[in-house]
C-alpha cells in the first residue's frame, strides 16, 4: 500500500512540476488553482507540492545571482594559466596538423600511383583493343581473299574444263583424219604396188612382155611374127 502512495504522489509531484514550468512560460504566476486546473487534482494535494517547487525556484534564482568582479591578482593568475594551456593546446594541435599533413601526403601520393595505374591499364586497354580490331579486320580480308582466290580457283577449273573439252575433241578430229588418210595412203600403195607387179601371163595382144624396163616396170616388145604376117 506504501509503495503505491509513493508511485501516486510521484505522478502527481510530476504533473504539478510540469503544470508550474507551463504556466511560466505563458509568464503568469503559477498559483493553486492555475495549476489544479492543469491536474485535475485536490487542494490538499497540489497545494504543498506547489510550495516546495517555488521555494526551489526561489533559492535556485538567489544562488545564481551575479558574483562580485574578479580581483586583479586572480584575474591575472587565470590570464596565464590560460595563456599556458592555450599553447599547450596549439602545440598538441600542431602536432596533430603535422600528423594530419603527412597522413594527407602518403594519401596523394597513393593517389597519384592509383592515377598512373589506372592510366597503364587504360593504355594497355586500348592498345588491346586496338590489336584485337586490327585482328579482326585481318581476318575479314583473309576471309574475303580467300572467297576471291575461291571464285577464280572456280573460274580456272571451269576453263580448264573446256579447255580439255576442246583439246579431247581435236584429238579426234585429228585421230579420225589421221585413220582416214592411213586408208588412202594404204589404197595408192596398193596401187602402185598392182602396177609395178610383173604380169605372169602375157596379154593376147599383138605386144609381148619380155622382161622389165630401168624402171622396174614390164618391158614390151612388138611381135615380130605379127609384123611379118602384116607384110
């Protein structure tokens, strides 16, 4: 039961510290019934609460009061000990902007290589590039020199071709000429042969073979008994 009284009173000591700090604000006095009109709660409860939050108040705004000039000799006192941590100060944020200066340094110059890098990287990029274009357009007139070197491979097949055709056919012109005149050839010889050949009999005519000329052709003479029977 205790311990439920205290929450409650605590609650309230809250919403009346709370309804005072509100109503000075508005710059008006914060009285019991201004108050209760906030909280909602009993005279008998708001009024001793309210009491003590003024009297606090009251000696909070009595301690504060402005303090007498400082003496010279304190006065000067306080100027050096600040001088002194002033330089203090400075010298360790001298050395900190040293540190810093240095730091920032290494980190341009880290900078700087990365540049470089990234520049080396560029240029070998490109020049990769550059290579692999070059190959490509290498190979594009490899493949378009060798559909030329195909298109006339084609053309010299097709020629020879007829060229052969042609060559095959004059050889059998050639070869039926060549039979036909090896039979007229054969023919006169023949021929000549039948009239150089000796008679074996002689013809019934009035003229007698009796041997062969100079030219190995047959030797006729007149038939004596005919010429004397023709006397």
């Amino acid at each position: 039961m205790t311990e439920a009284i205290k929450k409650t009173n605590a609650a309230l000591e809250k919403k009346v510290r709370k309804a005072v700090a509100d109503i000075q604000t508005k710059g008006e006095k914060p009285t019991n019934a201004a108050v209760r009109e906030i909280t909602k709660g009993s005279f008998r409860d708001i009024g001793p609460i309210v009491k003590i939050v003024l009297a606090e108040q009251k000696a909070a705004a009595e301690a504060s009061r402005a303090a007498p000039d400082m003496p010279e000799e304190v006065l000067d006192l306080y100027a050096s000990a600040w001088e002194a941590a002033w330089r203090c100060a400075d010298e360790a944020a001298a050395a900190e902007r040293r540190a810093h200066a240095s730091q920032l340094a290494e980190v341009e110059e880290e900078k700087a290589e990365a540049l470089d890098n990234i520049g080396l990287v560029e240029d070998e990029r490109d020049g990769a590039v550059a290579e692999a274009e070059a190959a490509v357009e290498r190979a594009q007139q490899a493949e378009e020199r060798v559909a030329s070197l195909t298109a006339e491979l084609m053309e010299a097949k097709v020629l020879i071709a007829k060229l052969e055709g042609r060559l095959l056919g004059r050889e059998d012109f050639a070869s039926q000429g060549n039979s036909h005149a090896s039979n007229e050839d054969s023919s006169a010889a023949h021929a000549v042969e039948d009239d150089n050949q000796m008679p074996l009999f002689p013809d019934s005519g009035d003229d007698r073979v009796v041997g062969q000329d100079d030219d190995g052709g047959a030797k006729r003479v007149d038939d004596p008994d005919g010429e004397q029977d023709a006397a």
